[in-house]
C-alpha cells in the first residue's frame, strides 16, 4: 500500500526537460539527500513540454515514490515559469531549486537548509569549482559581474539554481521570463536576508545543455534593466495600527 505523509514542510522544486536519463539517479540522490533531515519532504517535478519521455519517467517515479509529485506544461514556456507555477503549486514552508541536469549536488542540500535554520529567508549556493567548459565559465563570470554591478549586488553565482526560499516571500515575488537569474535581488526587495554556501558542481553525463551563450546574454541584459527599475521602484511598508 502506498504510504501517505502530512503536509511536507520542504518542496524541493525541479524544473525538466528532456532530461529522461537523468531523473531516476536524480531522485535517488535526492532521497539520500533528505533521509538524513527531521522533516517532511517533496520532490516537484515540473515538465516544462519535454518532447523526449521525461513526463513518462516523472509519472513512472511518482507511481513508485510517494515523495515525488509533478506538473506538466503544454508547452515549452521556460525555466522561469517552471519555477513560478513550482512556487504557487508547492507545499510546505521551504522551497529548494535546483536543476534536473545532475550538475547541482543534492547532497549541499542538508547543509543548505542548516544555514537557513539559523534566520536567513534565503541561502543559495556559490559553484567555486564549476565543471564547465572555459568558455561557458568566462561568459558566466562577466554576465555576474555586470549583473552585480547594474543591480548593485554582490552575489558571488546568482546562475547557480540550486537555492533555498521562505515559501511565504518567494510566492510573492514579481513572474516575468528571466526572473530565475534575479531571485536573490527579487527576494531582498522583499526584505529577505540571504546567505551563500560553496556547493559542489558536476559535469553533465547525459543530454545536452538548453541555453547558448551568447542569447542567454542578450536576454539576461535586457531583463536586468527590467529588475534595475523594479529596485529604483520598489517599496516595503508595515502596518502599525488598524481597526
């Protein structure tokens, strides 16, 4: 008989696609990962319209694992999105993102949400030894420094997606194409405190990466002089008295 849980307390949320050979491993790590926390947890698979049999394998694994839930996208609309229905869909008080693509180690997960326990509303993980080619990592080094330098941040690898979020903050956040490359910026207009961990970062064994280079660029500019305005605009309040 299938075991049920009570509300989880943790959702980790994953957006896929075409990442078929890569889920069965990624959701064993994930659970060997977790076992080792005092709490209740999910893994949130959303298929962001894979034409390989990635939705066939998420179904296979949420048949066998009650830990594994998943949306499913009609069609292709982007990592943003995915993040954005994964934090409206999820339960629980703690949001995780990461990729499907093995890169990201959940095993930096335990560690993560330790740093999190201790008051920050967000703790997001620094690749100090990325396993990229030199190319990729050059590019990726300029766009964060111009990023950082635009928005007036300081974050060391705002690309790396795997991140932990207040759910209650994250779920208020501003959803735009892009904004998973902001989420640190995002969440401090909300007031959020965030901190950084070096987790570990692997090179990918199966299919092949979604972004290029240089339109990812191109699109991450553009998008960055959306969030520079949102910041020049942005405002908080608290309520000291109402009837």
């Amino acid at each position: 008989m299938k075991q049920t849980f009570s509300a989880p307390t943790v959702t980790l949320i994953v957006p896929v696609y075409n990442e078929q050979e890569n889920l069965p491993l990624l959701t064993q790590e994930i659970e060997t990962a977790m076992q080792t926390q005092p709490r209740f947890w999910q893994v949130l698979y959303v298929d962001d319209g894979s034409t390989d049999n990635s939705l066939e394998t998420i179904k296979q694994l949420a048949a066998e694992n009650p830990h594994v839930r998943y949306l499913a996208f009609a069609a292709n609309c982007g990592q943003s999105a995915a993040f954005a229905a994964g934090f409206k869909e999820a339960e629980g008080a703690v949001l995780i993102t990461l990729d499907a693509d093995l890169q990201n180690d959940p095993a930096d997960i335990p560690a993560m949400l330790d740093c999190y326990d201790k008051g920050y509303d967000m703790v997001i993980g620094w690749r100090k030894n990325r396993q990229d080619t030199v190319q990729k990592k050059l590019a990726s080094r300029f766009a964060n420094a111009v990023r950082n330098r635009l928005s007036r941040e300081t974050v060391r690898d705002t690309g790396c997606s795997l991140k932990v979020l207040r759910a209650s903050m994250a779920r208020e956040l501003p959803m735009f194409t892009g904004m998973h490359r902001f989420l640190p910026t995002l969440m401090k207009l909300r007031g959020a405190t965030v901190a950084e961990l070096p987790v570990n970062h692997r090179q990918r064994k199966h299919g092949v990466s979604k972004y290029g280079i240089w339109d990812r660029a191109f699109s991450a500019l553009y998008d960055l002089f959306a969030v520079r305005w949102m910041q020049s605009r942005s405002f908080r309040y608290s309520i000291r008295d109402k009837k």
